[in-house]
C-alpha cells in the first residue's frame, strides 16, 4: 500500500538501512539539543520499535495521509527552516522538519492540540500532555527523534553552544591515546563525543572547565548531574582521561589488539587445534569451539608480546592461571579462565566431557519462515548469532500455547512472555535478538504485513 506522508516515506526509504544499530544519523549539529543519542541515531530512520500497542487497543499509525499537518505547525515549520538556513543547520533541519510534519498530521488525526499551540508552554520534560502525545505517536510507528526535534525548534534551531576552548586540545588528545592503547576508532570517537557535549553543558551552565579541575570531585559530581541516563557515560570518559594524563597513560586494550593471528608461540598452535577438534567431538556447537579456541589463541599472543612462556610448557601449573589473571585484567577475553577449564579437561585422561544431545527444537512454521528471512538479509554475523535464540524461543511459545513471533512482533505481550521464557532458562540474550529482529528489515517486513492484516479484519468485521 503507498502512503505519500514524509513519515511513512521516511520508514519505507531506510527499513533496510535500519538492519542494525549502524543506520545513517543525522549531523552531530544535533548532539547538544538532546541527551539520549538513540533518537538523534534513528531520526533518519523510523523503524517502528517493538511496543505499538498501548492499552485501549492499537494506537493509530503515524504518517497516514488522511490529514495535512496543522496550518500553524505548517507556517512554524517552514519559519524553522528558514531559521536554520541562517543559523547553518539546515542539514539536521531538514530532517527534523519531516519529522514534525509527521508528528503534526498524527496530532491532527487524532485530534490532539497541534506543535505550535503548545510552543510558549512549560519545557518538554514538564508537558505532561506532549511527552504522552510524543510516546504514543513514537510507539505506533512515528520516529524516535520527535523530542530532539521539538527541541531544536525551540532553541530556534540555532548550533550546539560552545564548549570550553582550554577542553578542546585535551579532549583530541585523549582520543589518539585511546587509538595507540588499541581501542577502536569508534570508541575513541565516542568518549571524545561525550566529553565535547559535557564541556558544552559546563560552558551553558557557568561552570568551569574540565581542564581546570581535572582531579577534583566537583567535576565527578558535574559528570553525574550531566549523565542523566544512569550509564555513567560521561564518568567512564572522565577516568579514560585522566588515565591519559598520568605517567602511565592508557592501559593497552588487550582485547582489541591488531596482532598479526600468527603472533603468538608456534608451540600453541597445536595446543589450540587439539582443542577445537576436542570439543567438536564432545559435541559442542563448531562455534563454540571457534570461540574457546580463540580465547586461548589470545591468550597466547598476550604472553608472547609480554615475553611469557608459552601455555603448552604449563598447562598445569598456577603461574598460567596468574598470567591468565593479568591477562583478564588488563582487558584481554573475559571467558579466558572457562577456555583454560576446557584445555585441561582435553588434556587429561576422562577429556572433555560431552554435552547432552539437544532436544529437537520445533518453532512455529511462521516464525521459522521469519528468521530464515532475517538471516538471509542481513549481511553482518550478528543475525546468525541471535537466530538459535529466536528458535529457542519460538520453541517455547509453541509448547506453551501461545501466539508466535511472527503474529505479534510489535506487541508489548511478546516482551512479557520473553521475560518469563529468560527466567525459566531462557537465553539471556533473547531480548536483544528480539530488539534486532524487529529493527532488521525482515522484521519491518513482518510488522507491515500483520498490520495490514489487522487492517482487512477490522474492514471486514465493520
């Protein structure tokens, strides 16, 4: 079915895109008008998140074409714009302004007081009424990046405030220590970002610089008062910078060291292939024998780059579980001491033990057909990770008579029922297979369909 409406379109032209959490954002113009980065990262995307139904039944579906936007949000919109083409922001405006035109038709189809009635009102964390109008319209299907819109139309779309100049060199700096320290580009970019945006909040808010106290507590309470989301983001970049000022600098991220993979004792070499080889007979999944041997393979790189014998002289003895230890600490693989575990047993006369046959898994035919789709479109290995969990799953709903992914991928009863499928066993990670699924394009794809579905029902039922 075609919709013309700016939202609608806005889905439709980025459902593939939004196969995973890389989905194109909008400029970094915006990383000032909004502490939560998830709506700034899905303004160009829209994908429908996993509850569009609220209690009373199905919330209406933003961007439907019955209805033009409100006049007066049209007439603001439009000011918006041309505001934004003196201020320099145009490339975020533009999006934004198809967001709140879709949020303004939505508002009108459900007649809801429109934008710009309610722009002289109290802020938007004290307007009851537009965070619940912005909630549903968010829940049936409307972009997450409404608040950081309607934000950014009430600072009159002017550019992010500026930081402390004295924070700049320093905060650049830190992000090529975290590079030399092996981190990824990525998350040296990412701790740089917050602590850009938590300069810029000292400056709004006349406090002093980071540079200016960088050791003392009241910034570590500036921090806390800045990070609103719990996450201790801006903390976490806080301790990264001051580790690149002290004389010992950023502790090398052992997990993420570029080592060339035949780096480490030749004698392990055929330590690890025995174990892979071990545990494929014990009937473990060949991923999971991938995955411990790797660990091990690690491992062994580390001791080599630290001048540490190599495991195979001592499989059995407590200077391997010391070095093991600094290893861990000093951010190399987590399940480092589980591998060892496993390399023991396969070295000793019972070996490993083997693992007990799984049960014939049987998902409903409609979720299969789903996950099969999943797979298939999605070209990073993260879907053929989750895709076991979602089987598991489905499996689980089957046995205990209720209704499939695939029926109510959308619906808030599936989070419920994946809570209590963790809590009798479930794999933890089922949430977030879930979360992925409904963000990948086959999920998309199965959301329109029953929606549609639904639609020719209720038709048919009147």
């Amino acid at each position: 079915m075609n919709d013309p409406s700016p939202g609608r379109a806005l889905q439709q032209s980025s459902s593939v895109g939004a196969q995973d959490n890389s989905s194109v954002s909008p400029s970094a113009d915006a990383a000032a008008f909004e502490q939560q980065p998830g709506e700034i990262a899905d303004a160009g995307s829209g994908v429908p998140e996993q509850t569009s139904q609220v209690a009373g039944g199905v919330a209406p579906v933003a961007g439907q074409p019955d209805l033009k936007a409100y006049p007066d949000d049209a007439a603001c919109i439009k000011q918006y714009k041309e505001d934004a083409a003196t201020a320099g922001t145009s490339k975020i405006a533009r999006t934004y302004a198809s967001v709140m035109t879709d949020f303004s038709r939505y508002l009108r189809e459900n007649n809801r007081q429109g934008i710009a009635a309610r722009l002289n009102e109290d802020g938007l964390d004290k307007d009851q009424s537009l965070i619940e109008d912005m909630d549903l319209y968010r829940r049936s299907g409307g972009s997450r990046a409404i608040r950081a819109a309607l934000k950014h139309l009430r600072t009159g779309a002017r550019k992010p405030a500026s930081l402390h100049a004295e924070d700049a060199p320093l905060i650049s700096a830190l992000e090529d220590a975290l590079i030399k320290a092996s981190f990824e580009k990525i998350t040296a970019q990412t701790n740089g970002r917050i602590l850009r945006r938590f300069s810029r909040w000292l400056f709004a808010n006349e406090k002093l610089a980071i540079v200016a106290r960088l050791y003392d507590k009241s910034l570590d309470k500036d921090a806390a008062a800045f990070d609103k989301s719990g996450k201790r983001r801006a903390l976490t970049a806080l301790a990264h910078l001051r580790a690149s000022q002290s004389a010992d600098g950023i502790a090398p991220n052992a997990s993420r060291a570029k080592t060339v993979a035949n780096l480490f004792h030749p004698e392990d070499a055929q330590l690890v292939s025995a174990l892979e080889k071990a545990l494929v007979a014990a009937r473990y999944e060949e991923a999971s024998a991938q995955a411990i041997a790797r660990h091990i393979r690690k491992l062994s790189q580390w001791l080599l780059a630290n001048n540490k014998p190599a495991i195979a002289a001592r499989t059995g003895e407590e200077s391997l579980d010391k070095d093991a230890a600094s290893f861990k600490a000093n951010g190399g693989e987590q399940q480092i001491t589980a591998a060892l575990a496993h390399l023991r047993a396969s070295q000793s006369a019972a070996g490993i033990a083997p693992r007990k046959p799984r049960a014939e898994l049987s998902p409903y035919p409609e979720d299969a057909d789903l996950i099969k789709d999943y797979k298939a479109a999605e070209s990073r290995p993260t879907a053929r990770n989750y895709a076991p969990f979602l089987v598991g799953f489905s499996n689980y709903l089957r046995q205990n008579h209720k209704q499939s992914i695939a029926a109510r991928l959308s619906d808030e009863s599936l989070d419920e029922d994946v809570e209590t499928y963790k809590r009798s066993g479930g794999h933890a990670k089922t949430s977030a297979a879930l979360a992925h699924l409904a963000k990948s394009a086959a999920g998309v794809r199965a959301v329109e369909l029953r929606r549609t579905a639904d639609k020719l029902r209720l038709i048919m039922h009147h």
